[in-house]
C-alpha cells in the first residue's frame, strides 16, 4: 500500500467515524437517562434522507432550507416517538420498552415501505459538497471534510447544552436518579423530550450526510448504519457522549483500514463491526469510557 493510498483511506475511515459518531450520540443519551436501547433511532436517518428529498424535489425549496427544515422535522418525530411508544411504559417492565422500540422500528421501516415504495430514490447532493480537491497528492472530495467537521460543530453545541445550561444540568441530574429528580421539582417528561429531540436532529444530520455520501436512499437505509452506531457506542461506553464519539471514530477507522489492508475481507467488513460488539461485551461491558452502571429500579 502506497502513502497515498493510505492517507485516502484514513480520510474515508475518518468520515464513516463521524458518521458513526453523530448516530451513536443520540444512542447513548436515550440510554443514559431511560436505560432504552431506542433501536427505532437508526430510522430516522431514513426519515430525515427522504424529508430532504421531497423537500429538495417536491417543494423545490434550496438544500440550505431543506436540510435544516428535515432536520427539525425528525426531531419533531423523535418526540412524537418518545410520547406515543416509550411514555406510556415508563413504569413498565424494560422488556416491554424493548420491544416498543422494536416495534416502532418496524412501523417506521414498513410506513415508509408503503408510502413510498422499495424502490431506491437517488439523493439530490448539492454540487457544493460534490467537488473533489487535492491536497499533498490525495484525492479528497469536499463532503468528507465537511462530514467531520460538522459532526464537530454538532458535538460542542451538544457539550454546551449539557454541561453549561440548566437544561443539561437536568439531564445529568436524570441520569443519576430519575425520581430524586422528579422531587427536586423538574419536569422530566419534558427533559427526556427534550433529549428525543437533539438525538434525532443529530441523527437526521448523520442520515443527510451518509446520504450524501452513499446517494442512495430506501425504507431499511438505516438499518446498518443505526446497528454500527450502537455498536460503536456500547464500544465508546454507552451513557457517555464522549465515548459514544470516541467509539464511532474507531469503528469507522477499524472498518475501512482492514478493508485497505486486507482487502480479500471486504465481504466480512459488517461482520467485522458485531465481532467487535461480542468482543466488547465479553471482555469490557462498559466500554472503553464507560462506568459501572447500577441499576436505577
């Protein structure tokens, strides 16, 4: 493998991590307050993929307008989510919630299957993020720079919102003990809204973005990218923001430098990432960032 081949490959690895990462955030705040794998969130990579492409080809609206506009959408759907599968079960055994989440993943799968058919749409990508450079002899398009540093931006303004605001303080707070928070006189049914809604706006940005960069959009798009970014967060340490971040860097990296330097095990680079989620939980269920979790029942 040459250098260049090499740094190419790093560039590629380094996207799918933010990727990765942008998904696996929203994970890992669900979990941290309601300890609820919420497997309908790699779904609304599809509902905010497809929101951008009727909004892009139906209302003729610019990519700066649609993009934002599909990205408030599907946190509003992330509420909505969160009010009609997983409030009415709060007091409820956690398998109920589990499967609540599966199947809210199924509806929006099969909803959209209905309504918009099977067949694969292609993602309007703005000719912007479609250029390609050269930078010290390395080929790099334009929309995998922007896809780290926008998963950047994303994660300060996340890290403000939970660390410098009260709104954060309150999700801290609920994460510790949801009841002594609900004493201490704040709302928390509006506080875990309130976390549906930035874990879906980020995972929407993930699901225009991996449109962007794979522009091919169908009803079970998110599947994959939604299991490897819950595989990436139980890596990271799921509950911490900074892990689940760190774990999707790593798993983005590790998938495309094992297909670069073997590349005869390109066939198995899905199963590459579920090795590494046995891996994990035998050996470090916490992750790498993660603490002991203590049951909050």
């Amino acid at each position: 493998m040459t250098t260049t081949i090499f740094f190419q490959q790093l560039t590629n690895g380094i996207s799918l991590g933010s990727l990765y990462a942008l998904v696996a955030i929203g994970y890992t705040m669900v979990y941290g307050i309601l300890r609820l794998i919420n497997f309908a969130h790699g779904d609304l990579l599809m509902v905010a993929a497809y929101t951008a492409i009727y909004a892009v080809t139906m209302f003729t609206l610019p990519w700066y307008l649609s993009f934002p506009l599909a990205i408030a959408l599907t946190g509003c759907i992330g509420i909505l989510l969160d009010r009609v599968a997983y409030k009415p079960l709060r007091d409820a055994p956690r398998i109920s919630l589990l499967i609540s989440a599966i199947g809210a993943s199924f509806l929006l799968e099969n909803l959209a299957l209905v309504i918009i058919g099977g067949v694969p749409k292609g993602f309007p990508r703005p000719d912007i993020f479609a250029k390609v450079i050269e930078i010290l002899g390395v080929r790099i398009q334009v929309l995998t720079i922007y896809i780290p540093l926008m998963t950047l931006v994303f994660l300060m303004a996340l890290l403000y919102i939970v660390y410098r605001t009260k709104v954060g303080k309150a999700m801290r707070a609920a994460s510790k003990d949801i009841e002594t928070t609900r004493l201490m006189g704040i709302n928390v049914d509006r506080i875990i809204a309130l976390t549906f809604l930035m874990g879906s706006s980020l995972a929407a940005a993930g699901g225009i973005m991996w449109a962007m960069k794979y522009p091919q959009v169908n009803p079970f798009m998110g599947v994959i990218p939604g299991l490897k970014a819950f595989i990436a967060a139980v890596l990271g340490g799921i509950g911490n923001i900074i892990g689940a971040v760190v774990g999707g860097f790593a798993l983005g990296l590790g998938e495309i430098l094992l297909v670069a330097f073997f590349p005869q095990l390109a066939q198995y680079r899905d199963a590459f990432a579920f090795v590494i989620l046995i891996l994990v939980l035998l050996f470090r269920p916490t992750g790498i960032m993660g603490e002991p979790i203590t049951d909050k029942t």
